[in-house]
C-alpha cells in the first residue's frame, strides 16, 4: 500500500527535477540572445510558456494550500516563497508580453506586426534582469530539495551502478 | 478535465496580468515615446560628391548572433549569469546552513555553548 501510494509521487518529483534543469537551462540560453541569435531566443522564450506551464500544474496542489492558508499558520519560509513565486510569475508575464512587443522573429514568421516601442524593449530588458536575481533567489529557497532529489536521482543511481559493478567484479 | 481547468486558470492570469501591463504601458504613454530610429545605418554624404566624414570604427553594427562569435562571447553572457546565480544561492544558502550547524550543536551541548 506505502509503495503504491509513494511510486506517482517519486515519479512526479524526477518530472519536476528534469523539468527544472530544463526550465533552467533554456532560461540561461534565452538570458543571452547575443550568442544565441534572436530567433532562438524568440522560439525558445515562446516554447518556455509550456514548460512553465507544466511547472505551476506539477505544484498546483502546494499553490493552492498556500493560497487558501497564506495568512494562516504557514511559516516564514513558505510565506516568502509564495511572494516570490508571484513576483517570479508578474516578472515572467512582463518579460513575455515585452518580447512578444518587440518581437523581430517569431511574430512577423506568423504574419503579425507589432509598431516597434522604445518603452517595451526598456521594459524587456529590466524585467530580464530582475529575472535573473529572482531566478537566483528562487533557487537559493529550493536549494535543499534540488540537493536532496540530485542525490536521489542522479548521484545515487550512478553509484549504485559502480558499487554493483564492484561487486560482480569482486565476484569473478 | 481538471488539468485542462487549471492550465486555463493559469493562463487567465497570464492574460490579466499581460492586458494590464499593456493598459499601463499605453496610458504612460510608453509605447509612442519610441526614438526615431529604424535599425538601418546612418548614410554619411559629403558636400559636392566628395566623401563625407564616417566616424571610426562605425562600418556595422554587430547584430544578434554575430557578436559573440569571434571571441567566446557567449560564453562570458552564460558564466556571467551563472555566477549570478550562484552569488545569490550562496549568499542566501552559506547564512543559513552555518546558523542550522550552530543551533544544532547548541542543542547537543547545551553547556558548552552557553544553553542552559
């Protein structure tokens, strides 16, 4: 019974570690159109709004207890984490809607032409910034689960594959 | 059903949020405060057919793409970033981790760290 009910959640939690090295990655790679040219960094962007997606819905459920508790008993460390994910949310909305303003690439390749606009790209830029610190600081208040699900889904698998070769070795 | 509920929550309030920005943006008046420039180079043109005078090291500009292909400069976007990151994390992870240890140790040796 223990092992049914624990199987979907460590599955969701390795969905949620790749997810995150994706989600992370793709954001230092659109962090830098200037290396990796701008219709990457359009396309890329767009495809980061499923991806983020996926994200809010594999924590919905602690989204929505932190919602209904906010000003309940919660504690200090998840009340923070909530301001901060919304603020992650506005920034990531502003950084959307500014791109998509200024977009160069991937509007005008679906027949779309926005008047191009000195304040959005002002905006684009600071929002991207403001991105990145909060990015930061988002990973700093994760860091013990993104340590502890490391451990468990990368460190441990690949020791175990030595530790069993010894093993064998041993054995012959 | 209820994924699809919730994806269009999310995406309810990515809209909200997009259309207030953009009412915000348009009411400050941001959006038609854009510089008369079109991305095409500046044309220099001399008097009486003579060749005018180009300022130095103005030939093009680098575009997306083109610059950090020479010297590694994606390179030095990416690490830049990534030492962001990591200043931030371990700003706010170092502080943490060190005041944990302390409390612990306070916890297992009462007397010697001055707990009674």
């Amino acid at each position: 019974m223990a092992n049914e009910t624990q199987r979907p959640v460590t599955s969701q939690t390795k969905t949620k570690l790749w997810l995150d090295v994706l989600i992370f990655i793709a954001f230092l790679v659109t962090m830098d159109p200037h290396s990796s040219g701008i219709a990457i960094h359009e396309w890329l962007s767009l495809a980061m709004i499923g991806t983020m997606v996926v994200h809010l819905l594999l924590n919905w459920d602690w989204i929505i207890q932190l919602s209904s508790r906010f000003f309940g008993n919660v504690g200090k460390q998840n009340r923070i984490n909530y301001i901060l994910n919304w603020l992650l949310f506005i920034d990531g909305t502003l950084i959307m809607i500014s791109g998509i303003m200024i977009s160069e690439v991937a509007l005008p390749a679906v027949g779309i032409q926005l008047p191009a606009g000195f304040a959005w790209r002002r905006l684009h830029d600071m929002s991207a910034n403001l991105g990145l610190l909060l990015l930061g600081i988002h990973t700093a208040l994760h860091w013990g689960w993104i340590l502890t699900a490391f451990q468990r889904y990368l460190v441990q698998p690949i020791a175990g594959l030595f530790s069993t070769k010894q093993k064998e070795d041993a054995a012959l | 059903m209820k994924t699809i509920g919730r994806i269009l929550i999310i995406l309810a309030v990515f809209s909200a949020l997009s259309a207030l920005m953009v009412l915000a943006v348009n009411a400050s008046g941001g959006s038609s405060s854009a510089p008369d420039f079109d991305g095409a180079p500046p044309q220099f043109e001399g008097q009486e057919g003579r060749e005018g005078f180009r300022p130095e090291g103005g030939e093009t500009r680098p575009e997306f793409g083109e610059r950090g292909e020479r010297g590694g400069g994606w390179m030095f976007g990416l690490t830049k970033n990534l030492v962001v990151i990591s200043l931030l994390v371990t700003l706010i992870v170092l502080p943490k981790s060190i005041a944990r240890n302390k409390k612990k140790r306070a916890i297992i040796n009462p007397v010697n760290n001055g707990v009674s």
